[in-house]
C-alpha cells in the first residue's frame, strides 16, 4: 500500500469543517510586565521533594469518570509520527505523548460538555465525515483508509472519536457562543477604510506553533521548539506538529492564522515575518508570553492583483526511461528531447511534435500559478503562448516540460465585502472565547492521572 501522509488527513479534515476552532484567528499572548514575573511570590531557589518529573509516568487519565487508555494516546502518537519521516528521540516521544494526552483530555472535556447540553452527535454523522475523508484521500475506498490507519499503528475508532469531538465542540460554540457574540456595523466599515488605506502593502498567509513560557521554564520549552523545528526540518509536517503542539487557538487549525498583515501580528513576529520568503521555517521567535515557530506559506500584496492568481491552460510533454538507462543514455536523450520541444511551432504543433519526439502528453486546463511548484512559477509567469518551459524531472521520475496554451489574468480584488468581514470578525471573537470556554471546562473537571 502506498504511505499516504498524515498531514493530508489533518488539512482534510480542516477543510471538512471538522475542527474545533470555527475560523483561523491570531494567536493571542499576553505580555507581562516587570514586576508580575513573580505573581506567586515564590523564592528564586526551589527544591522539589519527592518526584522530580512528574511527566515520567504512565500516559492514561480518567477525566469526570471518563477513561482515556494508553492505547488511546499511543494512536493518536501513530498519526502525528506517519508524518515524521525522522525517528523520534525518546525524550521527543514522551513529550509528543504528554502533549497528545492533554489534547485528548480537552477532547473528552468537549464531548462531556456536549453530552451535558444534551447536543447529539450520531454515529451517523460521525461515519458520514469518516467517510468523506476516505474519499478525499483513498477515492472510493473507504477500506483503504482503515487499512492505513492500522499499517501506522492508529485506527479508525481513534480517528472517529477525534472527529466526535470536533463536531461536538463545534455545535456547543455555536448554541453558547456564536449568539453572544456581535460586530457593529460600524466596526466593519472601520476595517473595510483600513483595508483600502493599506492597499499594495504585503500580507502574509503564516502559520505559527506557539508555546507558552515562564521566566522559570522558558529554558526547558526553548529547548522543545527547537526540537521541533529539526523534526520539521526533517520533514515533519508542520500542520501535524501544530495541532498537537501549538498552545494558540490556531492550533485546531493547524496553525493556520490566515491571511494577515504585519500590524496584525505582535512586534516581534511581524519584525521576523516582513524578512521571510514562502516555505521558509523560522524559529523559535521569544515574543513576551512564551515562543513561536513560524512558517511562511504564501505572501501576497493587499488587494493587489497577483500574476500568480492567474489561470493557465498547459500541456505537459514528458517522456520516460526504461528501467537500466545510464546516465550517459539519458542526458543524450533529454538533449534531444530540449531541442525538439523548443521547435514546436505553438500549441497546435504540441500533438504531432510529441510524437515524433517520442513523448506523451496531456492537456491541463484552470490550472493555476499559485498551485504549481515555487521553482516553475516564476519560469511559467516568463513565458508567452506556444512556448515551453526548461526540462525538468528525473532519470527515475521522467523528463518533462510545461507549454504554456492560455492564461487568464485575474483582475485587480476589490477585497472582501461587508459580510465576509462581518463574519471574519466574528469567527476571531468566537475564537477567543472558545478558548476561556475550554479554560473553565479544565478549571471544573476532575482528573486523575495513573
């Protein structure tokens, strides 16, 4: 069976609409002030008797009565670890369990709260969003996805509870939160005259793993950001790693702040953001509060026409090795193949030109800039119609090139009307309140850890 990444279940299931918080929000933290380091008064010097480490220790928990089993945690561990293709340390692991294990105790929080305002949630409802995920990453093939699940050491009862929970958390913000919260409409004018002023100006789509710190601790959580900024760099999928991790409320969203501005972000983060290109990982940044890992996923100016929103349609031309090519074979035949291609004489040459070539090709059309891989988008915005872009590719993966057919530029955004902002508006004030919500829900449970 072919590995199928776990990032691609999480952003799925973004996508579904199956996650706690209801929109991407800036993730808030608190600055505080010289003389609040010490709010308890407590002496510079500690002393811990008895049990130095109170994270060694088995991972289960029984929360109002509800038990959460090792199995529990260890296939919640499964699905964050598929998407790590680096071996994780052994104090890594633990603190990866600990972290899954506070999620799943919010989780069971969230269904017990439910369960208590009388909201359903039918099994029903549970298989049809199962069941969606499984046709988004295995086609049709529900069993397909089971089998997956079971290969990394996870299942599917595992994945179901956790979208359970979500579609649980989701109905209780919406019946005890979302009507209590309001934007006047003069507040959405204000943001709208903002928006315009700061027409052409950047923005930035980020998304941030934030931890909190204390001047106590910050050294110990210093220590895990940049664990998880090698696991990261490793390969770690960050939109994983943010959902178990990240202690903002983005994390439910993996990480995800959306679309935002530089004055939108704390001074400290938009000071770093302003300086980074797409897909590059910077971290961890001290911000007062605690430390954030941030990622750059795409940057954009502010109701601005950007050429890489522009549609295309492309052939592909492409041809294959046999298995056993030398390196010698190939390089005669990809010199070939370049000189052939930047013959053909516009797109209705594209069939018979391939042919010839010995090549396939196929036609891709409402393809767009911003989806094709960050190397080949500047090379594609170069190119006018009939022309093809450099080869690219692999003796293993096949050589090929990309002959630009149409392009449809997008016309200059008039930017989000007042409904959209109305509602975006909303969605981060439900956000922050979800959050004290869960805080109360925590502050009121009992929990034994065994």
């Amino acid at each position: 069976m072919n590995r199928k990444p776990v990032s691609s279940l999480v952003s799925l299931a973004a996508v579904l609409g199956l996650l706690a918080a209801p929109m991407p929000a800036v993730a808030q933290v608190q600055a505080s002030a010289p003389e609040a380091n010490n709010p308890l008064g407590l002496p510079e010097s500690v002393t811990l008797l008895g049990e130095s480490n109170p994270n060694v220790r088995t991972a289960t928990a029984v929360v109002n009565g509800d038990v959460i089993t090792g199995t529990d945690v260890d296939q919640r561990v499964a699905l964050v670890t598929a998407a790590n293709d680096q071996e994780l340390s052994a104090e890594d692991m633990q603190r990866l369990k600990m972290q899954v294990l506070r999620n799943l105790i919010d989780e069971t929080l969230q269904i017990q709260e439910a369960a208590a305002q009388e909201i359903e949630v039918t099994d029903a409802e549970v298989e049809q969003r199962y069941t969606a995920v499984a046709q988004q990453n295995f086609g049709q093939r529900e069993g397909a996805m089971n089998a997956y699940l079971q290969q990394i050491g996870s299942s599917p009862n595992s994945l179901k509870r956790q979208i359970r929970g979500e579609l649980a958390w989701q109905r209780l913000l919406r019946r005890n939160v979302a009507p209590f919260v309001s934007v006047s409409g003069e507040e959405v004018n204000e943001q709208l005259e903002r928006l315009e002023a700061s027409r052409g100006t950047e923005e930035f789509r980020v998304g941030e793993i934030y931890l909190s710190a204390t001047p106590e601790s910050r050294a110990t959580v210093e220590q895990n950001a940049r664990s998880i900024v090698e696991q990261l760099q490793q390969g770690g999928s960050f939109v994983a790693y943010a959902r178990q991790y990240s202690e903002a409320t983005t994390a439910a969203v993996g990480g995800d702040l959306g679309w935002v501005r530089p004055g939108q972000l704390p001074p400290a983060l938009a000071e770093v953001v302003a300086q980074m290109q797409p897909g590059q990982l910077v971290g961890p940044v001290p911000i007062p509060g605690g430390l954030s890992i941030l990622y750059l996923i795409d940057k954009r100016q502010v109701l601005t026409a950007d050429p890489r929103d522009a549609v295309l349609s492309l052939k592909q031309i492409s041809i294959s090795f046999e298995p056993g090519t030398t390196q010698a074979q190939a390089t005669s035949r990809v010199e070939s193949f370049a000189r052939g291609v930047s013959q053909i004489r516009g797109c209705g040459d594209a069939e018979n030109a391939a042919a010839a070539l010995g090549a396939s090709i196929v036609t891709n059309d409402q393809i767009r800039v911003r989806s094709l891989p960050s190397a080949l988008q500047d090379a594609i915005l170069q190119l006018q119609i009939g022309q093809v872009t450099p080869p690219f590719g692999s003796v293993e993966d096949g050589i090929r090139v990309l002959m630009l057919c149409g392009r449809d530029d997008r016309e200059q955004s008039a930017g989000p009307d007042f409904e959209t902002l109305m509602n975006q508006i909303e969605d981060e004030r439900i956000g922050k309140r979800a959050q004290r919500y869960l805080r109360d829900l925590r502050n009121d449970a009992y929990i034994e850890y065994n």
